[in-house]
C-alpha cells in the first residue's frame, strides 16, 4: 500500500505533463475565447494537446478521463465544456470495473467519512466522480456502491451543519435527489460539490420543523433502500 506521501509524489509526477498541457490549452481557450467546448474542438484546434490525452489520459476503464482535463481548465471553461447529449446506455452489472476503481482507492476509503484536509478531498473527488462515469455508463453496481459511500458523507453534513439536516426526515427525496445528481453531473471537477451545492439550494425548501431519532435520520440506508 502506498502511504500518503508517496501517494503525493506519484500524483505529482504522473500531472506534470498534463499540467503544462493545460497551461496550453488555457492560453489557446484565452485567446480564441470559444462558447463551447468538447474534443472535438480540442481535437481541431489543439491537435496536439488532443494527441496527448487521447495517449496518456485515460481512466481506470480504459477511457480517455476528461474528467481530469476539465478540473484543471480555469474556471470559466469548465462551464462550456459540452461533450453533446449522452447516449443512453443499457443497465448492466460489471463488479470488475467497480473493482478497478476500489483496489486503486482501498486505503483511502475512509474520506468518504472525514476528508481531513485538502489531499482527502481530492482522493474523495476522484474516486466519487470515476463511480459517476461508470453508473452514468449503466453500470448498476457502480451507482450501489457510490450511493453506499457518499451516505457516509451526507450522514456527516446532516450531523454537523444545522441547514442542511432539514433533509432529516427525508430520505426518500434526499435519494432521488443523489440518483438525479448522478445521472446529470458534468464536468466541473467535484461531484461532492455539486451534490452539496443541490442539497443546500432544494433545502431551502424544507421547513426545519421534523426531529428525527437518530436511527431514523441514518443514512446510509439510503443504499440498502436504493438497491
């Protein structure tokens, strides 16, 4: 297993080359200022910085990981990237895939419980937003699974931050809310945030007036109930 320092210094090397792939392609997106992005357009004006990630960027899966591209454009990019309406996919159960992703991340797991500092963080948006991509794909066990840890999450927002526990009582819509953020998240490098950033706005909805023993506002179950 690799500790936390070494696990620093392979990350570090293995993003130097694309670090200084995106300082390109910043400059290019800059100066040509476009309303829209995708590949193809990477691939028509920057056929270089496309070569690149079409060779080394690709995800545990095999794919060209765009994830990894879009969170290092600046922020304003990040907004049109538009990969163009996905193709509906065919439900299916791949637990090797689920397990490319998991054996990558076994000792990391614990950040889905407590994110100590900003590394945890990172490790808990990649591992979040490979699952994403492969439950978007149709991959039915990517979705218990990603449910099952991000319920360790939402538990921790629901117990220390007083806006968000008026989910308690909830637990129905919280999880149609967390299958809607899966099947619609983009690219805009943290699907933590963008579930948090959700929860909080449909909370203002709710009036805080439900108290709930704590078995009941437990959630985690959301996996069991969304199996």
């Amino acid at each position: 297993m690799l500790n936390r320092k070494s696990a620093r210094i392979r990350a570090s090397r293995s993003g130097t080359d694309l670090d200084r792939v995106v300082v390109t392609f910043n400059a290019l997106l800059s100066k040509q200022e476009p309303t829209k992005l995708n590949s193809s357009w990477i691939q028509r004006h920057a056929p270089a910085c496309y070569r690149f990630i079409r060779k080394r960027i690709r995800n545990e899966v095999g794919v060209i990981d765009w994830d990894r591209v879009t969170r290092l454009l600046n922020s304003k990019y990040q907004r049109r990237w538009d990969p163009g309406r996905r193709r509906r996919h065919s439900a299916y159960a791949h637990a090797e895939e689920v397990n490319l992703v998991l054996n990558q991340y076994q000792d990391k797991l614990y950040v889905f419980i407590t994110a100590a500092d900003d590394f945890d963080k990172q490790v808990r948006d990649m591992i979040s937003i490979a699952l994403v991509r492969l439950a978007q794909a149709g991959n039915t066990l990517a979705r218990q699974e990603l449910t099952r840890l991000i319920g360790y999450t939402i538990d921790h927002w629901l117990e220390d931050h007083a806006f968000l526990s008026r989910w308690r009582g909830y637990e129905e819509e919280l999880r149609r809310r967390l299958d809607r953020c899966i099947r619609r998240y983009r690219y805009t490098g943290s699907f933590i945030l963008y579930l948090r950033k959700t929860l909080e706005y449909a909370a203002r909805g709710i009036r805080p007036s439900i108290a709930l023993s704590a078995d009941a506002a437990h959630l985690p179950g959301i996996a069991k109930n969304g199996e």
